[in-house]
C-alpha cells in the first residue's frame, strides 16, 4: 500500500489485535510440536545411542539449534518481514523433525543429533514471536500483547507430551520405529503453523511497522525513536540472567528429587507446575509491565526468583517445598521475560530493533545450555541447595543494574 493509505490509529490497532491473535494461534500449534520433541527426545537418544549417558545430548542440541536460529531469523525477518522469516524457521524445523525419522530409522546417533538442532529453528520461530507481537503495539499495550503470545505456548507445552500416547499407537498402525509415532503430531502442528503464518499474517507487521516509521520521520523530523543501547543491554542481560536460573536450577530438580526417593509420577508433576508458573500467568506480567513500568516488573520478578531460589535451599530435602520453588521459580522467569523483552523493543531504535531482538534470543538460548550443563557439576559438588543459592548471584547482578532501566525514560 502507498504511503497515503497506511492505516490510522484506530485502523492500526485493528490490525494490530488481528496479528497477536494470528500469532497466538501458530505458536499454539508450534507448542504442541515442540512439545512432544521435547518430552521424547532424551528417551529417543537413549535409545538410539543405547547409552542413557549421552542422552542428554539431545536437549543439547536443540538449544543450541535454537541459538544458532535466532540471529539468522532476526536477520531475515529485517529484511523480508516476520512472515517469511517465521515461515522459514518452522519450515527448517520440519525438515528436522523429518530427518529425525531418518535417523532413527538408520540407528544414527549424531544424525539424530543433527536433527534435533534443526528442530530447534521451531523454538527459535517461538521466541522471535512474542517480539512480532509488539511490532504494532503502543508502549501502554506492549507488554500486554508480547504476554498473550507466550501465554499461548502453555497450550502446546501441556498437550504436547500427552500426545505420546495415541501418538504410538498411530505410529504402530504405519510400523514407525518405537518413539517415533508422537511426531506425527509434530508434523502436522508444523505445517498448520506454517499456514497460518503464511495466509493470514497479512499485512506483514514488521515491514507495516518500517513503513509507518518512516512516514512519521518524514512528516515530524526529529521525532524518531531514541535508542538507548545501555537500556538494551541491561534487558538482555535481565531475560538471560533470569533464563540461566530458571534453566539450571530447573534441569537439576528431577535429579535431586529422584535421589531423594521421589517417583517418576512426583517428578513429572513437579515440572508441569513449573511450566504452568512459566506460561500460564503470562498476561498478568504483561499487564502489570504496562500499568507499573518494565523495570519495576523486572523487579518483580526478581523477588519472585529469590523467593523460590531461598526456599529451594532451605527446604531441598522437601518435596513440597521443592515444588513450591519450582512454581516460584516459573512465575520469576516469566516476569522477567516478558518485562524485559517489552523493556528491549522499546529501548532500540526501530532500524536496529530486530538485530538486538535475535541477539537477544541467541544469548537466552546459549546461557541456558550452559547453565544446564554448569548445573550438573555445581549440583556434584554442593549440592542442591548450593545451587540454588549460587544462582542468587544472578539475580543480585540484575537487582544492581536495575536502575538502568528505572530512571530511563521507558515505560
């Protein structure tokens, strides 16, 4: 459309309401895909390997494919628009998901391996929507759409792993390999996603969002968007620092209870009421982050994470407090995040908002790996509760920044 038919405020918040709604649906269909790669993939490697010890390889990789993804998307999505840029990483995505049938079939471990970090790409598309979602959004609305988007990730997360089920016994019916039926379902979520995305993310919101900027610096000089890189930077170190916690102390926690004569049925609740801390409260954050500020929800979540870290420590030998603190340590994580994230597009300017965005990605999704990994060896070493009170150096580096984004004039 020319410039002179770009749509006005009440016609952009039209358009604005129609694209979270669009993007809540794909990432609802993405959450169920990633979800049920994510709840088989270590039983798969394990059994692909025959060896439970490299099993964890498997959440290695599709982190680190999720890393690798975000930049590039970013990059993409700058130049083509969010569409084809969210197309193509859940296009990338499927091939992974097909090649980890291939894998499986051939008993190829580090094909599988291969795999599963293209798998990746789809958690990258996941976390580069909850940004496409503020690409219209005002600053009072932002933190209120970015949160409903993630929010949608909960509907995939919880049925994902209770697709494993009907998902064997489908894959019995075409003599798929064991643990490899329930990707059938990952297949189809993907290419619905990939339908969504396509016919109906119109108008593009980035390139929409672009074209709107430039006209307003071409009829109001000098009212461009400031860009506040120390702003940004602190955002970024915020959701990662609060992503490595979360991740850390969370990947522990099955280990730990499990050592403590815990069933797999205890275990397998505690991490769901985690997610559920994670996702399901989502929008209250993303309102509070509009009504309060960003940096005072960062805050908030903050608290909400020494909270859960403190009772972690002092209750380790609890299963109940364990569970409480996982809960906690959700709520603190998505806090955090959604803040953060609002707090990051609104500290950039427009023409560099998606390189940091990617960067952004690409950090959370690097220090959680490693944190998962580093974990193990805190955990060896001091135990539980060590770990949990060592991850409070974290948040104590996120608390001393905070006046970074407090006294910026951010929302």
């Amino acid at each position: 459309m020319p410039d002179t038919d770009l749509p006005v405020a009440s016609g952009l918040a039209g358009i604005q309401r129609r694209t979270v709604a669009v993007l809540a649906a794909a990432q609802g269909l993405g959450g169920v895909a990633f979800g049920a790669s994510l709840s088989l993939g270590v039983l798969l490697a394990a059994d692909v390997a025959g060896d439970e010890s490299v099993a964890g390889l498997a959440t290695a990789s599709l982190t680190f494919g999720t890393a690798l993804a975000a930049i590039p998307l970013a990059v993409l999505a700058r130049r083509r628009g969010r569409r084809l840029s969210l197309t193509t990483g859940m296009l990338v995505a499927l091939a992974g998901v097909l090649l980890v049938l291939v894998a499986t079939g051939v008993r190829s471990f580090p094909l599988l391996l291969v795999a599963f970090a293209l798998v990746g790409a789809g958690q990258a598309v996941n976390l580069q929507s909850r940004f496409a979602a503020t690409d219209l959004a005002t600053d009072a609305t932002r933190g209120r759409s970015l949160s409903l988007v993630v929010w949608a990730t909960t509907i995939g997360i919880v049925l994902g792993p209770n697709l494993v089920g009907p998902g064997e016994a489908i894959g019995a019916v075409f003599a798929m390999p064991p643990l490899t039926g329930p990707y059938l379902f990952t297949i189809v979520g993907q290419v619905l996603a990939v339908v969504v995305y396509m016919v109906w993310l119109r108008p593009d919101p980035l390139l929409l969002a672009a074209r709107i900027a430039v006209r307003d610096a071409a009829s109001r000089p000098g009212t461009a968007h400031p860009d506040r890189p120390a702003v940004a930077r602190y955002a970024i170190f915020a959701v990662a620092a609060a992503h490595a916690v979360m991740v850390s102390v969370m990947a522990m926690t099955p280990v730990h209870l499990v050592h403590h004569g815990a069933s797999l049925s205890v275990v397998g609740l505690t991490i769901s009421l985690h997610v559920a801390g994670m996702f399901a409260l989502s929008p209250v954050f993303g309102i509070l982050s509009d009504r309060i500020g960003r940096g005072w929800t960062i805050l908030v979540g903050q608290a909400l994470l020494v909270a859960a870290l403190v009772l972690a420590a002092v209750g380790a030998d609890s299963m109940p407090a364990v569970t409480t603190a996982l809960v906690l340590l959700g709520l603190g994580w998505s806090a955090t995040t959604v803040s953060g994230s609002a707090l990051l597009t609104e500290a950039s300017a427009e023409e560099i908002r998606t390189r940091r965005q990617g960067l952004s990605d690409f950090t959370m999704s690097l220090v959680g790996a490693a944190g998962a990994v580093v974990a193990g060896f805190v955990l060896a070493g001091i135990g539980y509760g060590g770990l949990a009170l060592t991850a409070l150096v974290f948040v104590a580096a996120v608390c001393v920044g905070a006046p970074i984004a407090l006294k910026a004039r951010v929302r």
